[in-house]
C-alpha cells in the first residue's frame, strides 16, 4: 500500500482520505486464492435488488451449478451469505440441539474449531483426535461409535491447517451404520479435488468461495440432504440463530413464494456466479487433474530447495502444501521478503505448527505453472543472497 498522504493534517472539519492503492499480490497462501478477471468484472455489474425477478433467476443458476460441483441432487443446496466459518455454524445450529451428543473428528485447527462450535450449541462433544500432519485412522471412529451414539459424526475433509486430505468413505459408511448424519467441511477441498457428495453418503455439507472456487471471500456454499431435512423438522427447539435457521433462509432459495429474508450481497453473488461458470466450463474432473499436477510440480521444486513434505504421501492436499523450511531458514523473515519485496504471499503455520512450516496454496485460479515458478524463482534469490 503506498504512504497515505497527510492533507488533511488542519482541516478536522473536511477530514480527506487517499485513495486506497492495494499492490498487486500473488496469492499462493491458504485462501483466499487468485481469481479470474470475469469475475472481477461480474462483481463491477451495476446493483439490482435482491428480490428483482433477475436475480432470483440468478440464484436458481447459482443453485443449480452448486448442486453440480457438490454433486449432488439435494435440493436445499444453496449460498450462505457470510464465509466459511457461517456455512460451518449453519449445518451445525441447525443439526444439534442442547443435550444431543456430537463426534467430532479434530486433525488440526478446523476440526477444533467444528467442536467449539457444536458446544455453542449445547451439545455433548465426544472427540476422535489424531496429531496434527496425520489424518484420522477409521478405526478410532469406529471404537469410539461403540461408546455412544451422535447424532452427528463431523469432520474436515482438506484440513488446511495442515496439509491432509482425509479420506471420508469408511467413516461415511460407519456413519449411517451408526444412524447418525455425516457432517463433512469441504471449505478448501471443493472445487479443487474429488468431492461426491451423494455417493459417498454426506449428509450436510459446507464451502467456501475462496479457496479452490477462486471468488471473492465472503461466501458459503452448502448442502442438505433428504435424512438432514428430516433431521432438521423433528427438532423439538428453536434453531438458536436467527440468520442461520434453515427454516426461513430456504424460503428466500427456493418455493413457490421467494420470501425476503435478509438483503443478499448482490454483487459477491454475481461474482459467485461466473466463479461456478468458470468451474463447469473447465470441467471437474480436468480442475482436480490440474490441482494434481500442479501440486507435483511444486513439490519437485520445491524438495530441491532442500524444503519437506509435512504430510506424508497418499495424504497430501494438492491445493495446499505444508512444507518445512530447510534448517537455518527463518520462516517469518523470508515470508515477508516474499510479500514485499516479490509480492507473493505464503501462508505460515497456524497452532501447532506456527513457526515451524509454510502453508503453500495452489488454489483454483492460483494452481498454474506460472504461480509456481514465480515462486521457486524468488526463493532461489532470496536464498542466495
Ligand atoms: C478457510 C477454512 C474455513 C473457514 O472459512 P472462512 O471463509 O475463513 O470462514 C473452514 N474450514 C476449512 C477447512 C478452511 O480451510
């Protein structure tokens, strides 16, 4: 950002602020990601009402690619108005209810971040842990199922604190053996590798816009399905939130009679839009190929900088790369050089791991040889200073 400048160092009255200059950063961080100048330009459509016959029309067409990126047919799918961590808070306040109890399934900060929120909630936790860099093993679901009996089994899918792509169909299955519903936050994962959301039995879903999908922060993308619907009408309470509360929200998504609900952020939705466009244009299956891909590719660049793999292979995220420094390096210095003087930002290690990896992002529009390059290149002078 340039040095504001000081002009209005006498006048109280008529107090004036610079123009804002952000510099042009590349984004190789853990969300949000880079996005594709369409979307930009989608975002800058001038305003129409949030109940214009236009823009419901436009939320059908969101609902529908989401229902397709999701893979799924579940009708109450839609876009919570608020990040990642509201589609989270949604599936969970509408679901659980004091005195339920709650499997949470906690491999690093989001999996921590599922239980403080079922407890808001009034809900007896019982918690599966497994360290942080490992994924959770289906055996300590399945012991821990004998014990008792939730009504809901939660778990992160891309555990972007840490780099692990946790593998959900045998602790899907056990899941609905058990007769509870499968909880599963998909915020780094959809959109960027293979997420199936009906055939592998997930009953309550949750996104985010800025991670793989390459919109602007500030949306959720989330799914119900058939036995969660039904979950949601035996409830014998209130949903504690009132903008959360499924029961009214779907009204304003969905019916014969689209009802106001709270004002939609119009211009992210029109973003949110041509994102989804983007996806369905490259086709699913060539995005996670190339977020494949690009992930070797960094990590053979990267591995020859002397860096290591936090996860080990077969749990690996390709869009999110935790990676230790080589020793001697210090990891804040040089990621603010990369920031500032290179204008690429990394991400660095949260809880555990703060000060001891960097999170690497290669999301969406962000996962491009070009990206990497950038990146490897920097490091290279940097390191040979
Ligand atoms: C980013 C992220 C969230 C939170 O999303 P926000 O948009 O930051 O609220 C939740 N879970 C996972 C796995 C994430 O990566």
């Amino acid at each position: 950002m340039s040095e504001p400048t000081n002009n209005n160092a006498n006048s109280s009255e008529q107090a004036s602020v610079s123009e804002f200059n952000t510099s042009r950063r590349i984004l190789m961080g853990p969300g949000p990601s880079d996005v594709h100048p369409r979307v930009l330009k989608a975002m800058s459509t001038p305003l129409i009402g949030h109940l214009d016959p236009e823009f419901l029309m436009i939320m059908d067409d969101i609902k529908k690619m989401v229902q397709r990126c999701f893979q799924t047919k579940n009708d109450l799918t839609f876009v919570v108005s608020a990040p990642g961590s509201a589609g989270m808070e949604t599936s969970l306040v509408n679901l659980l209810e004091p005195g339920d109890e709650a499997l949470i399934c906690i491999h690093g900060v989001f999996g921590n971040r599922l239980a403080d929120v079922a407890e808001r909630c009034g809900a007896t936790v019982i918690k599966v842990e497994s360290p942080w860099g490992e994924s959770i093993d289906p055996n300590q679901v399945k012991d821990a199922l004998q014990k008792c009996s939730p009504k809901i089994v939660a778990i992160v899918h891309a555990e972007t604190s840490t780099g692990v792509l946790q593998p959900l169909d045998e602790i899907g299955k056990m899941t609905r053996d058990a007769g509870a519903l499968f909880v599963v936050d998909a915020v780094t994962s959809f959109c960027g590798t293979e997420l199936k959301v009906d055939e592998w039995g997930i009953d309550a879903i949750y996104s985010g816009s800025q991670k793989c999908l390459s919109a602007p922060p500030g949306l959720s993308p989330v799914s119900f399905s058939d036995r969660a619907v039904h979950a949601m009408e035996q409830r014998k309470t209130k949903v504690q939130s009132w903008f959360l509360d499924l029961s009214m929200v779907r009204n304003y998504w969905s019916g014969a009679k689209r009802a106001y609900h709270h004002t939609a952020p119009v211009s992210a939705m029109f973003a949110m839009r041509e994102a989804l466009r983007i996806v369905l244009e490259e086709g699913l299956e060539n995005r996670f190929e190339r977020h494949w891909t690009n992930h070797y590719l960094l990590m053979e660049g990267i591995e020859e900088l002397g860096f290591k793999m936090l996860v080990k292979e077969g749990f690996r995220l390709p869009m999110l790369n935790s990676v230790l420094l080589p020793e001697g390096l210090d990891e804040a210095s040089i990621r603010s050089i990369l920031l500032n003087e290179y204008d690429i930002e990394v991400g660095a290690g949260l809880g555990a791991l703060a000060g001891k990896i960097w999170r690497i992002g290669l999301m969406g529009e962000s996962s491009s040889p070009n990206h990497i390059n950038m990146l490897l290149s920097a490091l290279k002078e940097i390191t040979n200073r």
